[in-house]
C-alpha cells in the first residue's frame, strides 16, 4: 500500500505516474479555489419528492443535517433571480421543481419559481454521517440499476489490461484481444465508461467517508485506515475508477478551459479575492491540459450511437433523480453536486463542439449552478487522491502486528463479499448471487479465495498499490469459477459494491 500505482490508466490514454505527478498540487489549489465566493455557493432544493418510493427514509443522525444561508449572505449577482433564465442550447423539458436539455445528462433545479436554498459548500463537509441502513442501501442500490448495461467489477476483470508501462494509442486498444478481435457484446468501450463513472464516484464518497471518519470513543474526526483498507486498498480497481473520473473531469475542464477563463467571477467588488479566483483557477486548467488525456470521440460513433447516447443520458438523468431520494440531508447535497458535476463533464465531452464551447458565440452555455458543481466535483476526486497518499503513511507507520490484523479484517470482508452474507459492517462488496451454489462447491471456492487473499495482502504488505498488475490476473484467473457459481441476472450484476453509503 505504500507504493504508488503505475502504468496506463486504463479506458483513457494518461497513466498513473502522470495523475501522481500533479495530484498535491491540483488538491491544493482546487483546495483554495473552492472556497472562493463564487465556487462555495450552491443552491438546491433538498426537500423535492423522491419520484421513485416513498420517501420515508429520513436520518436523524447530528451528522446528516446541515445549515442554508440567508440569501442576503449571497452575492445579489448570483442569486437565483439573476440567473433565472434558462439557456436556450436546445430544447427545455421541464418537470415539477426541475428541467433538463437535450444536451443535459442531469435534471437541474427549476431556478424560477422552487424553494431552494443556498448553502456554504466550504462548511459542510463531505464525511461519515451515521447515514446507514436499509434506506442508504437501497439509494446505492437504485444508483446501479440504472446501469443500463448490467455491467460489474467483475466484468471489467476479463478484458486483457495494456502492458505495464506503455501507454496505448488509443482507447479501444487494451479491449482488443491477441487477435485483434473485439467482441462487442463484451468490449463496448461506452459500457465501461458508464460503469467507471458509477463506481469511481462510489469509491471516492467512500474514500472521504474513511477520511473523515468519527472516533466514538473520543468524539474526534481523522482518518480511518480499517475502513480505508476494508473499502478501497483491498480493492485496488475502486483506487482505479477514482484516477479514471479525475482523469475524465480534467478533460471535461481542459475542453472548457477558454469557456471557464472568460467567466465573470466577481462577487464582492474585492479586486484580490477576484485575481486569486482567476489565478488558481488558471492553474487548474493548466494541469487539465497536461493530464486530462482521454479521447472522447472514440464514443458513441458508428449505426446505434445516438440511440445508445440517448440512453446513457436517460439513465444518468435518473440517477441524479435518485439524489432526491437520500434521506440524510448532507449526502443529498453531496450527490446533487457530484451527480450534477460528472454530467456536466460528460455533457462537455459528448455533446459540445468546438464552436459551442466558444465563449464569444454562446456564454449561456451553462448555468452557474453547473460550473460550480464541475469543480467542486474535481475538487472531491482531487482529495480522494491526496486522502490515499495519506493512507499511504499510515500504512507505512503500522507494526506487523497491526498490519495483520487489517489484513484479517479484509479477509472477512472479501469472505462476506464471495459468499454474498449481507453485512452493513462490510461496504464494497460484491453482490449476493440470485441462486445459492452447491455447498461443497461454496466451500471449495471460499476456501480458495481465502488463501489467495491471503497470499495476496501479505506480498503485497509494502507495496499494495504498485501490485495492482499482479492481483488484476489473479482475478483473471478465478473470474470464470466465480461467475460459473455465482450467476446473477442482468439487473442484479450492476454494482461489485454494496449499497452501503
């Protein structure tokens, strides 16, 4: 775990060196300039109805609730009456209390007339709430099923990753076989994007909630390396689709980066607050234009493309719908920001030209709402990456006799996760199967497992991160057994997560 993953990343042409690289820097200044006035305010309307059950799920846990502003606290400039009207890109759908666009993979709120409030993203932090259950389980639950491809973590495992330390020329390269032959019911590069951006975000609200996490026992907030190893180390795809979304968003930002300079930042006529919004928002898009490298226009082409881009969309919109359901207040703002975020990047990537992204031709491109959620979104994924290196030293500083017993608690939890045992104490773990295994056969495959989680965690004691290439084949090669005994249907294979928030 102390060593930092290399190679390419795979579906994008950047590798982890590169993302490595730049990672401290970007944090901070994405740090900085998120709590500048125009990026710390966001306004959203946290009590919409949950389309999709009845919204009986509420958190009465301390930690879910949080504190609106007075609008009068909000600069008059970006107040929802000065920012009413709605772009004009293209065709308007408007549902109770929100709207979409064609172009849109995410409902917004209706700014003209619903009861949103502004909120102070820089006081409220994205950590453990206490928000568990049956109801934050069926939240994550709803967030898969909308994967409209059914794809899993297991079935990213089968395709054959790129060599170690070269990057490939394009996209579609490491889904090719030795053969050159690529099936397309398997290797549909869309199905992995859609799936990657799911399960990234899942991973870095993961990541913060280790990150953040209370002591019970002393009422302080810090990070927790159990939870950190239980959720995300042991696990090192999910430390994957977190690179894979900040590489994805700083391609979204890089595109955007002459739309986003030319931006009206000012808030309080402060002249220094103005110039250091603009200066480190200048950085960002700097390092977007070195590291964002992913090739969007390899999606989405070719006889069906529109038709599967329709459905991406739709599914995605209804994710964002999904937020509306979560019954804890601060995780609901968290993921109206987040979701709203990669769907503003997704739109940039697929669905805006050049001549669109142009400021002097369309300034109404986006809403206020969406910029601000595209970098605080960056922003998130940014300090999941600078909360792993900071696990990193934790782990380093851990005698054998701790490490052990986090290498114990991980085997439990890939046990519960093999066997399907449904376990809120054990996040991020794969789905239970729809039918029950012979018991001789479960028995054999645990039995199997266990001894090669534990060869995998003990060689992998220093270094967890730099032997990602080894487990990747270990799992290549139990991936079949594993899915000759767990068989689930073409809903239920979604997540390779649990639904725990």
């Amino acid at each position: 775990m102390t060593d930092q993953p290399t190679g390419p990343i795979e579906t994008t042409l950047c590798d982890y060196e590169t993302v490595e690289s730049v990672t401290e820097q970007l944090y901070s200044d994405l740090h900085e300039l998120v709590s500048k006035p125009f990026f710390k305010y966001f306004r959203a309307d946290l009590y919409r109805e949950c389309p999709f059950w009845p919204d009986d799920g509420q958190c009465n846990e301390a930690g879910c609730g949080i504190t609106s502003l007075d609008e009068s606290d909000v600069p008059e400039k970006f107040r929802a009456k000065a920012l009413s009207q709605v772009s004009s890109v293209s065709e308007v759908h408007k549902l109770p209390g929100c709207y979409y666009r064609d172009t849109d993979f995410c409902y917004l709120d209706d700014d003209t007339g619903t009861p949103g409030e502004y909120y102070d993203l820089s006081t409220i932090p994205e950590r453990y709430t206490g928000y568990a259950g049956q109801d934050a389980r069926r939240i994550w639950r709803a967030i898969y099923e909308e994967n409209c491809f059914g794809l899993s973590e297991l079935n990213l495992m089968k395709t054959k990753n790129p060599a170690p330390v070269t990057l490939p020329d394009t996209m579609t390269d490491p889904f090719k076989n030795e053969n050159d032959e690529v099936d397309a019911s398997e290797q549909c590069l869309e199905k992995k994007v859609y799936y990657k951006i799911i399960s990234g975000l899942h991973a870095s609200i993961s990541t913060h909630i280790c990150y953040e996490s209370l002591d019970k026992g002393t009422g302080e907030w810090g990070p927790n390396l159990p939870c950190f190893v239980a959720r995300i180390a042991s696990h090192p795809e999910r430390l994957q689709y977190i690179y894979f979304n900040t590489v994805l968003m700083l391609r979204a930002v890089a595109r955007l980066g002459p739309y986003l300079e030319a931006y009206d930042y000012c808030a309080f006529g402060k002249h220094e607050d103005d110039e250091e919004t603009l200066s480190k928002l200048h950085n960002v898009i700097n390092t977007a234009q070195t590291v964002g490298k992913f090739d969007e226009t390899v999606l989405f082409r070719g006889e069906n493309a529109n038709v599967l881009k329709e459905e991406f969309k739709s599914h995605f919109r209804n994710v964002t719908r999904i937020m509306d359901c979560t019954g804890c207040d601060k995780c609901r703002l968290w993921g109206k920001v987040q979701t709203m975020g990669l769907a503003t990047a997704m739109k940039i990537l697929f669905e805006l030209d050049e001549t669109a992204l142009d400021p002097n031709a369309n300034a109404g491109l986006l809403t206020r709402q969406e910029v601000v959620a595209l970098i605080n979104t960056l922003h998130r994924f940014a300090e999941s990456l600078h909360a792993t290196n900071v696990f990193r030293e934790m782990w380093q500083q851990t005698n054998e006799d701790e490490s052990e017993k986090l290498i114990t608690e991980a085997e439990r939890a890939a046990k519960v996760g093999v066997v399907g045992i449904a376990d809120p104490r054990a996040p991020l773990t794969l789905r239970q199967p729809r039918t029950s295994p012979a018991v001789g056969s479960e028995a054999r495959l645990w039995e199997q497992a266990q001894l090669r989680f534990a060869d995998i965690f003990r060689i992998c004691r220093d270094g967890t991160m730099g032997c990602i290439g080894y487990i990747a084949g270990m799992w290549r090669e139990v991936v079949q057994t594993m899915q000759s005994v767990f068989a689930p249907g073409a809903k239920s294979q979604g997540p390779g997560y649990s639904t725990e928030l």
